[in-house]
C-alpha cells in the first residue's frame, strides 16, 4: 500500500504544479513551442520576476527543461504526462466553449 501513496503523492505535487493558472498558461503555450522567459513574459503581460518563479516551479518538478542556446535559455515541455493532461483540459475548454456558441446561435 506504501508504494501506491508514493505515487498517488508524486501525481498530486504534478498536478499541483501545473494547478496555478499561470504555469497551466505557460504549460499550453509550450506545448505549441519552446521559448525563452522573455517571450513568455511578453505573452502573459506579467512581470519578469513573476515568471521566473513559476518557470523555476515547473523546471524543479521536471515538467519544463531548459536548453541554453547562447545568451538565451529556451523551455521545452519534456513531461508527457503532463502534456496529455493538459490537452484533455484544453479539449474540454474549447468543447464547452463551442457548446456556448452554439447554444446562442
């Protein structure tokens, strides 16, 4: 029963990282491609210090991995679970919201 807890622990500190609406958003904009800090900053309007953060939270849970390519870092999604789990979400998002157009149509 023990080993089921250790991994029952693991997949809640997952989904527990991915849970912030901010690294859910820096999650589904890697998934479309890598990128550097600055270009996620930019499209999340917040400030440099602020991503950094949840950046550092989904490298340090193995979710996210950054490549150093000469000045830059670029962030890649390396986690396949995590992928899956996030594209299950986005799938139901963009179902509800095709329902909602449909249903004021």
């Amino acid at each position: 029963m023990e080993k089921v807890t250790e991994e029952l622990e693991e997949l809640a500190e997952l989904l527990k990282a991915i849970g912030h609406p901010v690294r859910l958003c820096i999650v589904r904009g890697l998934m479309e491609h890598s990128c550097n800090v600055s270009r996620i900053q930019e499209c999340l309007s917040l400030p440099q210090p602020t991503v950094s953060k949840h950046v550092g939270i989904l490298r340090e849970k193995g979710i996210i991995k950054g490549y150093r390519t000469g000045q830059e870092i670029i962030y890649k999604l390396v986690n396949k679970d995590v992928k899956k789990i996030v594209s299950v979400l986005m799938d139901r998002t963009e179902d509800e919201s095709q329902g909602k157009k449909r249903s004021k149509a």
